[in-house]
C-alpha cells in the first residue's frame, strides 16, 4: 500500500477516491494475499440496503496477518503483552510465534467440532489468548463474537443467545488493578439460559479453583496439547462474515454488527498504515479492549495486517498508579499512543508531576478515540504527554463504520484542537437538517451522514436485516444515517458534536437509555424510570436516572445501592448510573412520550430555560421534579 505522506498526496487521493471509487480500492487491495481476486469491486444500494465489495475474491484475513509477515520477518514482534501486575514479566510474541499458537488452536476448535460458519463467543481478559482466539476463529472460517469481560453474565447470555454461539471461550478468573474477576464465575451463571453452548474452553490464568462441567468445559492448556502448530488457513469468499460486535442503540437490545471478510481487511489495514503514519518497525499501543471495536480493528487486525507491533495491556491506566501508561510508553519504547479522552481527562486530574520521572522520548503519534475531545484535553494530551512535538489524530468512526472515517492523517492534515478534520479517502460524508436537506455550503451544522459504501462497513445486523436497515438507512433516504450531530467549518473541518440520538457515552463506552431503563424497571419498588444523559468532567458524560416508584421509600441511599447494583447484574458495572432521583411522575406528551430534552435539562442544572412544556400531559410534574433535583 502506498502511505500518504504530503498534504498535496491527501488531496489528490481523496479526489480519486471519489471519482473512481473501484479503481481507487482495487489498487489498494493490490498488495494483499489473494487465492482469487475479484470480477467485481463494487455493488451496493443503501435501500435494501446491500453492499458488496470484491465479489468472487478469495482470501483469508489471518494470512495477511499472520503468514505473510512470518514468512518474511518470523522474528519480528507481533504482540507484546504487559500484564496487569507489573512486577509479573511482559511477553514478547513474534509473528512466527503467534501464528504457531495460532493454528495450533485451530486443531484444539477443530478437535471440538468447530467449523466455518458457526459463532464462537469469546469471554476473555487483555490476554494473548484474546487475540489468539479470534484469529483462528477466523482462520477456521468461524466467525467471532467477542463480549467485553465488563459485561454482566445477563448480557453475555444475551449475546450467546442472539448469535446462537455453540462454544464460548473464557478464563478462570483474572485482575484489572487491584479488583479481581472471577469470569468463569460469571459464565456459569449465563450458561444456565444458553443451551446452543456445546463447549467452554476455560484458560487458565490464575489458577484459581472454579467449576468444570464434564462433557462440556475443557481447559484451554489440554485442548491444544499435542495439537500441530501447521494449519492452513480456510478459503473465505470477500463477503463471508468476519465476526459479530455487540452495541447498543436507541431503543432494543444491543444488536450484533456483523462485519464481513476481505473490506473489512482492506480498510482497516489502509486506515492504520495511513491515520497514523506507520513505519515498519514501530511499536503501536492502543489502550482500548478486544472487547470493542477498537480493540478489533486497530489492538489486533489493523495492526497485524501491516506487519506491526502491538502492545496489549491487561491493567488499567491508575494502577498501580496513574504513571502506568507512561511507564509502559517507556518500558517498551511505544511510538504510537492510541487511547480514549476519558483516560486522559481521568489523569489530568493527578496533576502533571508524575511526568517529571517520565521519558516519553519515544513518542511519535498520538491518537484519540471514542467520543469528541474537548479542547482542554487535547492540549494536555499534547504538551504534557507529547511534548508539542506529536501530532494528535483524533479519530471519529463507530463499531457499524468498522474503522476509522473522518481523521487526521499523522504528519499530514494540519491539525485543529476538537476537530476530527477531514474525510479520509473513500469517505463522503453529508450534513443534513432535520428534514434531511443536503446542507452543500461551509460552515453548516447538523446530523452526519455518509453517501456512499466504504470497504469497512457493517453489512448487517445478526439475523435481523430490517433492523440493519431501519437503523441506518430509513431516517434519511439513501443514506447510512451515523446517529451523530456535526459542525462543518468554513475550511471544511468537521467537529463531532456527540449523538443526536438516545445513545449516551460514558466513558466512551456506548449505553442505550433504554436498557438502563430496562434494567432499573427490574428493581420490585419501580414503576417507571427515564435515563438521560449529562455532562461529566472524566466520564464526559454520565447517567441520571429519573424513578417513579411503587411506595415511598425509607432508605433512599439504600434503594440508590440497589438500584446500581441491578443495572450491574443485567448489564455491567458501567452501565451504573451517577445518579439517582426518585420522582412523582415524568414529564409526558399527551400520546405518553416522555420529553426528554426537559429532563435533559434538568439533569444538567440548567433549569432557567426549559422551552415549551405546554405539550405536557400535567406541566406541574417538571415543577416537581426540579425541586426535587436541588
Ligand atoms: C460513537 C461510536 C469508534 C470506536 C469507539 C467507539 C462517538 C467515537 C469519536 C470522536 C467524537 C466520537 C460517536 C460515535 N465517537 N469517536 N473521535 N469524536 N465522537 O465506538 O462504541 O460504536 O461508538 O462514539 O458518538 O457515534 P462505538
């Protein structure tokens, strides 16, 4: 692949890239292992919708990842794992090394009856075995469905059911900071409600005692025992499913983005070689878990694809204090630093001692992913932790968009604090009004939409195409609709503004309302409940919950404890909301839609200016629960 080194190569890239699309993304898939390529580059219709990129390839993802970089540099680190206690000794995983492992846990799911086609859910901590189980997934044609080890044994049974999975693969138990996670805990409990569950294969990373159901669950260390370390790789056809990502929308449960095999490769590959600036030898960390999209396509595809070292960390950035992410920036020498803004604003507040002992030196490029980054941020970002000396690629894209759409290019695109910048290559997106008008001009401020197919898509949502095309497609017609609000300004510059829909980001993990909703309604004293959104200094956002109850209640520290602790069970701890107040009633339309922008507003103190609630069913209730807010 040809690396865009120049503003000028940028322009004129982009130029192609709209003018002839398919010849722009056939040259860049030039350079990938084929076993056939394509008859055609192309076909797509956002009605359906359906979008088809390199019909009639043939390849497998893995060989790009792992053979061809074996077969020329078998010595160079693909992996570098740092454990969650720093004392414990970091690994070093070269490309021969991985895919050995890799194809000798291909034998160890073939052994079990795992074949192209079925779904494999993956449970997992930040370890080698994450990223060893997904990539014989896909070496076996299987596709994956990894569920972030943060989630609740509810949610992982509702993922497994809703893929059908037939094999999870888990751990005994493991330790993020000083807290300890007794996951295969956990997965007992969700493998009660999934009978599609034929195998559990059970790594062993502590060692700590845990229940084994004969016949079904097996330790990962005595499947793969005396299983070859040659395996050759199953022929995908281009738009065979990849794997399965959960993420939650407005309303319903999460659904299962489903990515697909050759432009998934394609564009995350091209991304990573490009947004960053990549140089052979370089040494890439990205902070995000394998558990989200993130981790997906930047930790593991989008760097192996290109041949590059990835640092996979199973601790958490403040422990065993806040200069963790420095020390292993210093440690094994990173280059590229990928993380998310709530991590940086979380650190901001220790103050900026703790550079003082810091190197850093190694620093080229910094990167900023999951919700908009505010201005404050950015400048810490780059002057404390880059020096003024690292570019800041603050990269918007979403888990449906599979890598990254709007971005700076890292030594290219002249940069603007809180500003994702410009479309890359092969992105086209729009600023619409509410009435779906096309706003041509700049400046303009609006929803943001996307024209036109890129080779990273999502094709679908697991088992429910309508839903996939509802979602996306049905807002606006004939285009993928992203949720997000924008301003574009006169230079052509985009700032996301956040989502325009019921989709909160805490932390720059993605909650729906509804399921919080859901899940408080669950606690025997609630009636009803309404979950909005408002601003936090670290989280960026966090969650209040507005409750109507059955009774009055005594204790309410008590049922706010409660209360957490259910969002918890069914979905995770971070899901928790920040707060908690229990309400006469909700603010109401007549056709009994709660309003809640009202809500909104009142969440973020900001009760002056509440617009017009003359379309309430009963005004008197904002009255109420305003005083109740104080
Ligand atoms: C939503 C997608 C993309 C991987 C991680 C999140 C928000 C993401 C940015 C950014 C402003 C951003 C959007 C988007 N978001 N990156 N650089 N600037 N907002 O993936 O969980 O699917 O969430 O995250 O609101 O829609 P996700």
């Amino acid at each position: 692949m040809k690396q865009i080194t120049t503003f000028d190569a940028y322009l004129r890239a982009y130029e192609q890239s709209i003018a002839d699309p398919e010849g722009f993304w056939a040259a860049v898939a030039e350079d990938f292992q084929w076993h056939k390529k394509w008859h055609k580059v192309l076909t797509w219709n956002f009605t359906e919708p359906r979008v088809s990129w390199f019909e009639g390839a043939k390849c497998n993802i893995t060989e790009n990842c792992l053979d061809r970089h074996a077969a020329r540099n078998p010595n160079s680190v693909a992996i570098i794992w740092e454990p969650n206690n720093p004392a414990e000794p970091s690994l070093h995983i070269t490309y021969q090394d991985l895919m050995r492992r890799v194809n000798t846990f291909c034998h160890a799911l073939k052994k079990i009856g795992i074949k192209k086609g079925d779904r494999v859910c993956i449970y997992l901590p930040m370890i080698p075995e994450a990223a060893v189980a997904m990539l014989a997934c896909a070496r076996i044609g299987a596709i994956h469905s990894v569920v972030f080890a943060g989630f609740s044994s509810a949610s992982l049974a509702d993922r497994i059911k809703d893929s059908g999975c037939c094999c999870l693969i888990t751990a005994d138990a493991f330790c993020r900071g000083e807290k300890k996670i007794e996951l295969k805990k956990i997965a007992d409990e969700a493998l009660v409600h999934t009978p599609t569950i034929q195998h559990c294969i059970v790594f062993n990373r502590l060692n700590e005692p845990i229940n084994m159901l004969p016949g079904r669950d097996v330790w990962w260390q005595e499947l793969t025992n005396n299983c070859p370390d040659e395996f050759s790789a199953e022929i995908m056809d281009a738009e065979d499913p990849l794997f399965i990502l959960y993420t939650s929308g407005s309303t319903g449960k999460p659904k299962g983005v489903l990515h697909t095999t050759a432009g998934y490769m394609i564009y995350t590959a091209y991304t990573f070689l490009n947004v960053f600036n990549y140089q052979p030898g370089e040494i890439f960390f990205c902070t995000a878990d394998v558990g989200w999209i993130t981790g997906h396509s930047y930790l593991l595809y989008g760097a192996l694809l290109n041949g590059a070292t990835t640092v996979m960390f199973e601790g958490i950035p403040t422990y065993p204090d806040h200069g963790r992410l420095w020390d292993i920036t210093d440690k094994h020498r990173v280059n590229i630093l990928y993380t998310a803004p709530t991590a940086i604003r979380s650190l901001e507040t220790f103050g900026t001692d703790i550079f003082k002992t810091k190197d850093l030196s190694s620093l080229r490029v910094l990167g900023s992913v999951g919700e908009p980054i505010n201005e404050d941020a950015w400048r810490w970002y780059h002057t404390h932790v880059g020096k003024n000396r690292c570019d800041i690629v603050d990269t918007w894209w979403q888990t449906e968009t599979g890598g990254i759409l709007i971005s700076p290019i890292a030594t290219v695109t002249p940069l603007k604090p809180a500003y994702a910048t410009l479309p890359l290559p092969g992105v086209q997106p729009v600023v619409v009004d509410e009435q779906g008008k096309e706003l041509t001009g700049s400046p303009a401020e609006g929803n943001l939409c996307i024209k036109f197919p890129w080779p990273g898509m999502a094709r679908t949502v697991y088992g429910n195409h309508e839903r996939f095309r509802q979602t996306y497609f049905s807002t606006y017609p004939n285009l993928y609709f992203t949720g997000d609000g924008c301003r574009r300004d006169a230079e052509g510059y985009y700032r996301i503004t956040g989502r325009v829909d019921d989709v909160i980001n805490v932390s720059g993990h993605r909650i729906g309302t509804g399921e919080v909703e859901n899940a408080i309604n669950e606690h025997p004293d609630v009636v009803e409940s309404a979950v909005v959104g408002y601003p936090h200094e670290v989280k960026g956002q966090a969650l209040y919950a507005f409750v109507i109850c059955t009774q009055k209640i005594p204790d309410t520290e008590k049922f706010g404890a409660e209360v957490r602790e259910v969002v918890a069970k069914k979905i995770g701890a971070f899901a928790k909301p920040d707060k908690i107040q229990i309400v006469p009633g909700l603010p109401k339309t007549r056709s009994g839609k709660i309003m809640r922008r009202i809500l909104r507003k009142i969440a973020e103190g900001d009760t002056t200016n509440l617009g017009d609630t003359t379309t309430l069913l009963d005004p008197s209730v904002v009255e109420a629960i305003i005083a109740g807010s104080r």
